[in-house]
C-alpha cells in the first residue's frame, strides 16, 4: 500500500536542501554530498504542510491538509517580486503552501523528520542509517562545537539540492528548553544588510564568492510578525521545473550572475539558476527514464552555499542554544528543516565559520557507534558495520542521492573520512573515518581553534620540522577543503547550440 501511495504521487520529487553553517545534527558531522545534503542533512523534512493549519498531513495532495486553511499574504499581483510558482508545475495553485505565508504553516518536527513524516505517510526517503518516520530533535548533538558571541555578527548558509523556491529564516531557542516552533518565534535572528553571497568551493570557499541583493519580506506578512525571512535566491525553472530529468525552461526570474553561463540549469540562458541535483532524483516507478548519467547529475548540482550575515542580539544570556533554519517552500508543500547546537558567550571569540569538521559524531554518537569494537571482526553482530546503508533504506524506485555509506572499510587518506563529488561514480561506499576518529577519541571541541582540527600525519610533520604555524595553518585548511573539480570562474563558457537536449540540465 505504501509503495501504491507513492508511485501514484505526482512529485517525485527529492531533495532538497539544508543547513551546513554552523554544521547541524542533521549532518552528523559528515561532509558527504555538502553543502546541498551534508550526511543526508537534505532528507530531514515535513510533507503534507499548509498555511494556518494545526498539524501535517503527510499527503502528497494537492488539497489543503486541513479544512479552514489560512489565507496567504504574499499574492500574486503585488508581490511578484518574491513569488514564481502560481502553480505547483502539474496545474495545482501553489495558494496554500508555505511560502505564501511565511512560518505559518507547521511541521512535524522542528529539526526535520527523515522522509517528511511517519509511514506509510511521507515520501519514505530517509538518508543513510535511518528509517522514515525519525524526528531530528533527537538527534545527538556535534562533537564540534560551535561558539557565538553575543552582539555579534555571524555567518549562516545552507545548500539547496532540489529547487522549491519560497524563502527562510534563522531562529535560537535556549537548548534547556523545550525546543518548539513556538520557542524558535521567541527568538528570530535579524539580517544584517541587504546583501547575500554565493559560495563556491563545495560551499566552504570564502575567497570564491559572487555578491547579490538579497529580497526579504517582513511585518504582518510573516510569522513570528516584524521578524524577516529571506527568499532562496535562486530562481527556478519554468513549467514542471525541471523536475525528473525534465527540461529546464528558462529561469522563473532574473537570475545572479547573469553576465556568464553557467551548467546548473542547461546553459540555454545567462546565469545561475535551475532545480538542483534534484533533476535527477525522479520516481523511476513511474518514470524509469528519469535517472541520470554521472556527468548529467553534476552538472545540474549545486556546489555552492547561500550565505547569510545574522546578528546575535547582545542581550542574549550566556548558555548552550539550539539553532533553527526553516525554509518554507513555494512550490511544493513542504518545509525543510536542520538545527545546529551552538554556545553563546559574552567574551569568547566567535567561532570561525566554514571550518570543517572530523566527521567523528556519526563514528562515536551516531550511526556508526556501534561498530567500535568490529575493527578487526566482521562477524556476528558486526557484520553491518561491513555493509553499505542505502539511500532510502534501500529501496530502489529512487535514483541514490550519493554513494552508500558504510561504517567500515573504505576510509580516505589517513583513515579519514573518503572522498565524494556529484558526479562520482556511486561504488565503492563512502566511509567517515571511524578508525582514526576512535584512535583519537571521542572528545568535544571548539570550531576555529587548533583543538577542533583532526591531527594529519603529514601536516603534522610539516609543523614539527618547519616549525612555521601559520604556514601549517594554512595548509591545514587547504588539505581539508573540498576543492570542487572547477571554481565558479571556469564554469563560464561559450552559449551552446539553440537545439534542446532532450535532457537539458
């Protein structure tokens, strides 16, 4: 009955984005497929959400989830120029879905639920080492921790892997609360400025950015009123918007950087647009030709952030928070969701933003926990450490998202977590690096101090005979970073031929 549910609906749709800065629960602290889906960080969401209802439905209908929805406040006609989806792309009014009233419509959990809702509800496409139905506010928190000062401006991003338009918006909630929409209301973080960036680099490059306006809306046209939401920056495409291997039809609206071409969409027009690697994430149920070859897949993928500059108010108290961000979809009804755990001090330095991670919470909290003492045994109960966990709990009417994870076995240079593009061929699996993470230990560390970073022999090395710190320092960062396989400078090119592809990315 659940998998008749599913092939019947009409999206097909997976995806789709997430929080990566400061890296959330959600990510376990994996950089597999970041910034757009860090650790699968992209499937915890809520399915079946209106405006102004009480709870999600879980459905795939068009319909509104309740009987007496609210009315939206962003309409077409007067706030055009943050709206590009008057229908869904089947010929469904997108009247009553989330962005056409920002944070009114509800979720099911605050911090995402794997799959969109509890089954046979939902899409039923949780990320690696879970089932659908798992609630994100249960989740372990980092083992790097993330340190704001209060009165400060920080940087946020998150990654957008399958394009619904609508916008966000960051929230805190003290973490000895209970953690709740209504407590994230209490506390909304205000932009600073009107500016925003794209960050390219696998989304962790600050010297590889392009600038853009942002467009925000608030007053009494949002929820919590007078708070701001931001709208995802990155239009669309026309029409079924290039959803299941489709074709892009052309940006919804003028799109950044549209002084060069770009890949993301198809390259048939100027500038930064398109769905996403969600492309090629159709339902091969009900479309077996809606998967993609390996080239296709990233090139259609993002690889960069969206960042944001928040201020944390100054009269904050001192203490541990939980951070929200919630982005509420145009096109779809749907609200995706990540919380990241961060401390707020009135004299400690802020942690430096886009500094990566050991990837050691899902070896020593998280879903590969279990496996500490199968180093050296691959029997018995510790077989499944040996063995890959699939996209979607493996089932298959779904193209993977990236390669499997498995907690053993296939670790990158210095037992550290391996390495993984869109794009990469899906075998052998992805492991995070447990060996090295365990030889180390299990401790908590501050980001952006020495003590956050995993030892690397090699650098190590370099630091003891050089004796030059930031030398070593520097390449610390640059060793870590996931260099993409091309900056943003060298995606510009020639305009192709006029003629359409039957797959257009």
């Amino acid at each position: 009955m659940a998998f008749l549910a599913l092939a019947l609906a009409p999206f097909g749709a997976l995806g789709h984005g997430a929080l990566y800065e400061p890296p959330p629960r959600n990510s376990q602290g994996m950089g597999l497929l970041a910034p757009s889906c860090a650790g699968g960080a992209c499937q915890w969401y809520s399915q079946g959400t209106s405006i102004g209802c009480p709870a999600i439905s879980g459905s795939h209908d068009a319909a509104p989830d309740c009987p007496d929805p609210a009315e939206p406040t962003l309409r077409f006609g007067q706030d055009d120029d943050l709206l590009q989806y008057p229908d869904d792309g089947y010929g469904h009014p997108t009247t009553y879905h989330p962005w056409r009233y920002p944070g009114s419509a509800p979720v099911g959990d605050v911090c995402g639920i794997t799959g969109g809702a509890s089954p046979p509800l939902g899409q039923l496409d949780p990320p690696p080492g879970f089932a659908s139905g798992a609630a994100g506010s249960e989740l372990p928190k980092l083992l790097e921790k993330t340190v704001w000062r209060a009165g400060s401006d920080v940087e946020v991003a998150w990654g957008l892997a399958a394009n619904h338009g609508g916008g966000y918006q960051y929230r805190l909630c003290r973490a000895d609360k209970e953690i709740s929409e209504e407590c994230f209301q209490q506390t909304p973080l205000g932009f600073v400025g009107d500016k925003q960036w794209l960050q390219f680099g696998q989304g962790f490059d600050r010297n590889d950015r392009i600038e853009i306006t942002a467009r925000r809306v608030g007053g009494d046209k949002v929820v919590p009123k007078h708070s701001t939401w931001t709208m995802n920056p990155i239009p669309g495409c026309k029409g079924t918007a290039a959803r299941a291997r489709t074709p892009c039809s052309g940006p919804t609206f003028q799109p950044p950087a549209s002084d060069r071409f770009w890949k993301y969409g198809g390259g048939k027009e100027k500038g930064i647009y398109g769905y996403g690697g969600g492309h090629c994430m159709g339902n091969l149920s009900v479309n077996p030709d809606a998967k993609c070859s390996l080239e296709e897949y990233g090139s259609a993928s993002f690889d960069f952030g969206i960042v944001d500059l928040v201020h944390v108010p100054k009269d904050l108290p001192e203490g541990e928070y939980v951070l929200s961000w919630r982005w509420d979809c145009e096109m779809t009804k749907q609200i995706w969701s990540s919380c990241a755990d961060v401390t707020i001090t009135k004299n400690e330095p802020t942690s430096v933003a886009f500094t990566p991670l050991s990837g050691c919470t899902a070896c020593c909290e998280g879903i590969c926990s279990q496996c500490s003492d199968c180093l050296e045994d691959k029997s018995g109960s510790c077989a499944q450490c040996w063995q890959p966990l699939r996209w979607w709990s493996g089932r298959d009417w779904w193209t993977p998202r990236a390669k499997p994870i498995q907690c053993l076995g296939h670790e990158g240079p210095g037992g550290g977590p391996g390495e993984y593009l869109a794009g990469d061929p899906l075998s052998p699996p992805w492991s995070p690096g447990c060996s090295r993470c365990w030889a180390e230990g299990c401790e908590v560390r501050v980001r952006g101090t020495a003590a956050a970073a995993p030892s690397w022999p090699l650098l190590t090395k370099l630091l003891l005979a050089g004796g030059a710190v930031l030398l070593a320092g520097g390449l610390l960062i640059s060793y870590m970073r996931r260099a993409p396989a091309e900056s943003a400078r060298e995606l510009e090119r020639a305009p192709p031929s006029t003629e359409l592809s039957p797959c257009s990315l």
